[in-house]
C-alpha cells in the first residue's frame, strides 16, 4: 500500500479537535460530570413521551424546515418566522453563520478566553481569528473589541454570559459597542445560557435585534431546556441573515426527535424555566461558600463558575475528580464548573474547601 495520504487543507494542521468536557469515570466511588454545563436534571416525562413517539418514524428524513419548531419559535419570540434559523445545536448555528460571513482575508473577532468553538469553526472556515483578551475583571473588553475591527472584519461574537468566565456584558455598554459597529458587520450575541440571568442590566438580545439589522441572537435548547444531547440551537436576525444560515444549514442537520423534544419543551416552559430557578439559587449557594473560602470568584450569570488557578488548574482538576466531580481544567489558566445536582456542588465546594487550605 502506498504511504501516500489524500492532500488535506494544510491549515487544518494547526487547529485543534474540539475537546469536549471529560465524562465522569465509570466504576468510581462517586462521579459526577460538572465539565460540560449540561442540566443536571432528567428529561421531563412528557418530552421523553414526545421523543419515544417521534423515534417511530426515523427511518424517515426528518422536515429540514423545521416547521413546527420555526412556528412555535416565532410565537414564542415574537418574530417572523423568515427571521430565524435552527442548527445542529447553536455550535452548529455558529458554524453556519461563520460560514455565511466570513472566509480566507477575512477577521473574525471575539473576546479570549471564551467559547472554544470559535477559534476552531473560524480557522476551519479560512478566515482569520482577532482573539481581544478579556479584561482583569475576566469580563469583555468591548472597547478594546471596537478597537479591532478592520476593513476586513465579517463577524464579531459577543458571548453573554461569556463561557467560561459567566461574566455578563450590561445594556448600556453593549449598544454603545454596536453603536461603533459598522453596520455591514454582523455581530452575534451568543446566548447559550440567557435563560440563567438575573441581574436586570443584562439585555435580552432579541429586544436589541428587533432594531439592529446587523445583531443576530444565537440559542440554544442544550441548556436551560436539558436537550443537549438531542443537538438543536437557533439564531434569530433580519431576513437576509437569516435566510444566508438557511443556506449555510447541513441539510437535515436537526432529527425529527431534536425537533419534536424542542417544542415539547417549548411548552413545558414553565417547568423547565422552575429547574432553571433551583440550579440559580445552587449557583448563589457555591459563589458564597467560595468566596467564605476565600477564593476570588467573577460574578457569574450563567450555570456554572470560574476559578483562576493559573499553574495549579490541572492539580486542583484533579484534586476535584479524586473527591468525585469531574470539572473543565483549561491549563495555566484557570478552571470551570458547572452548577450541578446538590449533592455534586457539595463533593465540589468540599474539595475547593480541601484545596485551599493546603495552599
Ligand atoms: N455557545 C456557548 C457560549 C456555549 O458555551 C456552548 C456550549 N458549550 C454553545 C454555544 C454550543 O452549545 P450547543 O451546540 O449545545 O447548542
């Protein structure tokens, strides 16, 4: 056989996998996944009763429009259905709406550290990552950001609350940010984990799409509607954004199933939106013990927290699995981890607590 490879693009060279968040050990004393900022929570009954019902017809292609998910989102926001988009998750979204903007010569612009797919889905597109480094305070640098964009800018996100810090960007900088913007540069507001907000000076995006052509909102069901594993986000902007991610979409890239848990869930809001609440207040309950440890910690608004450990992350990661949680070690820098069940926080807050003491 020939040594020979089929030629790839060579810059595929120096991009990496994404990582996805550890699982949890099998076998182990204890083991619970705090890596992923996934719900801790089971499916609700009915969207499972939804799900085992849809999963009768899969040998069929699912509706690549996604009808009845466009119409329910579209009540649900009150927007035109010609202004969203769904995706193979919102990662699937970001990807599409990369590709839809921005290529080789192009920049791409977003804060860093920040969510890890976008380095990745902006290299792969060919286009040019301009990465503006968060401030002290771990939260965006929007006027440093404003200060990067170029001639060749397409896209810039705006990650809010911003994974992996759950530090949040307030209404008044923002439009005076996307005041600054030229307004043939699309600006995402990446709001995986919106529904997690509490404090008021955080914008809804669709509110501030309604009158900005250029912003376009990304969401997603992985979240707060505990659909992650069924892979199904979505984007909503004016027409003609919206109708380029239509374009950009891997055909059929939604299943019938993602499609008929995100209604259900759609309209079991209430009780999802009541888990919502129970994970914020365990969220108040692991910042405070934290901080009684002594530990700095950025006011989060999303479901999970970010310690800054610099050249101790990895050994504090592992000290946290050996006590039975497996969180996100991103080395030198520092390490996030989901709001999770009670008894998960607990193992987590024993061992920060553990942790700290021997420093
Ligand atoms: N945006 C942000 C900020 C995220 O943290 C994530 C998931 N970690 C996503 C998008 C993608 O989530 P999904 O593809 O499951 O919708």
């Amino acid at each position: 056989m020939s040594e020979t490879s089929p030629k790839l693009r060579a810059e595929l060279e120096g991009i990496p996998t994404y990582k996805p968040g550890k699982p949890a050990a099998a076998g182990g004393p204890v083991a619970y996944k705090l890596s992923s900022n996934e719900n801790p929570y089971p499916p609700l009954p009915g969207v499972m009763e939804t799900v085992t019902a849809a999963a009768s017809s899969f040998n069929r292609y699912p509706d690549m429009a996604c009808t009845g998910l466009m119409n329910e989102l579209a009540e649900r926001f009150g927007v035109p259905v010609g202004h969203l988009a769904t995706g193979t998750g919102s990662v699937g979204v970001a990807q599409q709406l990369i590709q839809a903007t921005a290529g080789p010569g192009d920049e791409v612009i977003y804060a860093w550290r920040s969510f890890e797919a976008y380095p990745i889905i902006t290299r792969i597109s060919g286009a040019t990552p301009v990465q503006v480094p968060l401030t002290d305070g771990e939260v965006h640098d929007l006027d440093a950001m404003a200060a990067a964009i170029t001639d060749r800018t397409r896209l810039i996100f705006v990650c809010n609350p911003n994974n992996p810090t759950g530090t949040v960007v307030r209404r008044e900088e923002l439009e005076r940010f996307l005041d600054r913007v030229p307004q043939d540069v699309l600006v995402v507001l990446d709001e995986a984990y919106r529904e997690f907000i509490r404090d008021p000076e955080v914008p809804d995006g669709v509110e501030i799409y309604r009158n900005r052509p250029n912003v376009c909102v990304l969401r997603t069901f992985s979240k707060a509607y505990g659909l992650a594993g069924l892979r199904v986000g979505f984007a909503i902007a004016h027409e003609p954004v919206a109708a380029a991610l239509r374009k950009t979409a891997v055909p059929f890239g939604v299943s019938q199933l993602a499609q008929e848990a995100a209604i259900a869930s759609l309209r079991a809001e209430d009780a999802l939106i009541g888990r919502v609440g129970s994970l914020v207040g365990e969220r108040t309950r692991v910042v405070d013990a934290l901080r009684a440890q002594g530990w700095t910690v950025p006011e989060t608004q999303a479901n999970f927290v970010w310690l800054r450990l610099g050249e101790r992350t990895v050994d504090f990661a592992e000290a946290c699995e050996r006590a039975g949680v497996v969180v996100r070690p991103f080395a030198g820098e520092g390490v996030r981890v989901t709001v999770g069940e009670d008894e998960a926080n607990d193992i987590f807050l024993k061992a920060a607590e553990a942790f700290r003491t021997q420093l």
